[in-house]
C-alpha cells in the first residue's frame, strides 16, 4: 500500500504539502500542488479516509433530509448544497422523507449513527415541535434548515421572504381588476404555507378587499390537491376571478382541472403560483411565477453549515438568511379581462 511519505518523495515536497493538496485546507502553489497530484496518480495513492476522520474528528460528509425528491424546487437545491459540498471538499449524502415525520426521525437517525458533520434539513409538516432536531443538535450535529423553518426550534436556516413575495403577486392580480382571488396554500403546519397564506391576507387589507375565507383552501404542496381544490371552486357560480397556488406543482394540478372543465386561462380565470417551475415559460399558457432561488438557497445553506462546522467559535444566536424572490409575469394573468365582472 502506498503511503504518503512515498509520494511527497515521488514529489519532492514534505508530508504537510501532500497533506494540504489532499486536504485543500492550505493553499499550495501552483507547480507543487502539480507534482503531488501526478505523485499521487502514478503511484495510485489512495487516502485513508478512515484514519483522517479519526484525527481530524470528521469524516469529510453531510446529510441533506428533504421533503420531496421529485419536486424540481428541491433538486435545484440539493444540486445547490452539493456544489458547494464538493467545493468545500464535502460529499453529500441525501435521504427524501415525501413529507412524512417518521421517514424524517429515521433519516436524521441514520446519518448521526453514520456520523456525518453535519445535516441540512427540509423539514416535513409537523403540527409540534420535532424533537430529533433538538436530539441532534444536542448530540452535536450541527443543522441548517432549508426553505421551511421548524416551530419553536433554535435553528440555523436559510429561507427566501414568502410574505413580501406573495403580497407582490396577490398585488400584480389586483391591479388587474381581479377581486375574488382564491389562495390554495400548502400544509398550514408548515411556516412557508403560514408565510404565504400571511402576504395574500396583507395584499388584500392593502387594497381594501375583504378576506373571504371560503377561498382560502388548504392543500399538500403537491398536484393532487391543486387539482382538486381547484376543481371544486371552478365549479362554484361564484368562482373566482384568479387563483395563486403556493408552490408550484399544485399549479400544474390546477392548470389540468381548467383543461378538463374546458375554461380558459387567463380568460375564464387567471393562474399565478409561488415557484418557477422549469417548464414555466413552455407551459400552455406560461406561468406567472413567484421565482425563488432554489440553487442558491442549497448552496447558501452547505456554505453556512460547513462554517458552523469548521468554526472554532460558535455563534452566540442561530443565522437567518433570507433570499429575495422575484416577480415573473407572463400570460396566465398578464391582460386578463373579466368578462363582465
């Protein structure tokens, strides 16, 4: 087995410079950062990860737990935090919960018992404050929790301003002319949904118009109920002018329930959404959107983790990071008329 001592000889440097190349925690120039890693490919050195993780405390892994794998909001966020992983010279292990509490206990369970430094957390809704948060930041696993924010947890986060994102939205409709404007909101357990249902009641008090409970429907975040919730008040008499859905796959359940009722969008009823999905602009009719930065809040959140991780002073309160969010009107409002409304 090639040991470390050959190769800084096969390189002509010391063992610390091979350490630092290997490592990336010093900077090594240019010509002899060259010659370790041609040392280290002829002689097919092979680092004992096992050993460094052992002296340094740390293996060199984080965890990423989130609600749903096939939601292309939370891809662009795990491609996000694996950049900045890999940068960092972290790999990313990823475990998806589909929303359930119990799959996220096991998943946070599995990767303290694989002793990674630390997890970045979506976390599923949950009407208390979960306890296996706490139970891992007591053991000593730092965390980052990612778009959702838990209740009543101490936590580091990086989340985008849904209630100033939402009420631009809910504005941009009532500027239209639009005045029954339906919300389908997420889980209300969940602060994101919490947050939104929040900017759609400001957007309304701001222009006057009452809240009318009957068009606040509550939802999952997925497909199935944007298309049903949808269903049923496009099938009212009074059915509204608009609907604003809070993520973006219940826009496509809802944009299937216009189809099959044979409505028209932005005729018949206008649709804006939270999230820009990436079919968006090649959508039927494109889709006004909400858009939030899902790469960079995964890539905000493994840098912030790897600080907190590597930090030999640690934070006195827990870091909120914010992101903006950004108004994309297309045709799925943009010049509606009201038909006689």
């Amino acid at each position: 087995m090639v040991t470390l001592k050959e190769v800084a000889k096969r390189a002509r440097v010391s063992i610390g410079t091979v350490s630092n190349v290997i490592t990336g925690s010093v900077h090594v120039t240019p010509p002899r950062r060259t010659r370790v890693l041609e040392a280290i490919r002829d002689l097919g050195y092979q680092p004992n990860h096992v050993a460094r993780s052992l002296r340094l405390r740390r293996t060199g892994m984080l965890g990423m737990v989130i609600s749903d794998i096939a939601n292309p909001f939370f891809s662009q966020m795990v491609r996000g935090a694996e950049d900045a992983a890999l940068e960092h010279n972290y790999l990313l292990l990823t475990f998806n919960t589909d929303d359930h509490i119990e799959r996220e206990r096991q998943g946070l369970a599995v990767l303290r018992e694989r002793r990674v430094d630390g997890v970045l957390l979506v976390v599923s809704p949950a009407r208390e404050t979960p306890r296996h948060i706490a139970e891992t930041l007591a053991a000593g696993t730092p965390v980052v929790c990612l778009d959702r924010v838990p209740r009543g947890a101490q936590v580091h986060s990086v989340t985008v301003d849904n209630v100033r994102g939402t009420r631009e939205c809910i504005h941009h409709l009532l500027v239209l002319g639009h005045r029954r404007i339906a919300i389908l909101t997420g889980s209300l357990s969940l602060q994101t949904a919490r947050d939104r249902l929040r900017g759609y009641k400001q957007a309304l008090k701001e222009a006057g118009v009452s809240v009318d409970p009957d068009l606040i429907r509550e939802g999952d975040f997925r497909a199935e109920s944007g298309y049903a919730l949808a269903r049923d008040l496009l099938c009212r008499p009074d059915k509204p002018s608009a609907l604003f859905t809070s993520n973006g796959l219940m826009a496509i359940g809802v944009l299937k329930a216009v189809a099959e009722l044979g409505l028209s969008c932005p005729q018949d009823v206008a649709i804006a959404t939270f999230d820009d999905l990436p079919d968006s602009e090649i959508l039927r009719p494109p889709l006004t959107s909400v858009a939030q930065p899902a790469y960079l809040i995964g890539y905000k959140g493994a840098e912030l983790l790897i600080q907190t991780i590597e930090s030999k002073k640690k934070p006195r309160t827990h870091v909120e990071i914010k992101l903006p969010t950004e108004l994309r009107i297309r045709e799925s409002t943009d010049g509606t008329r009201l038909r006689g409304r």
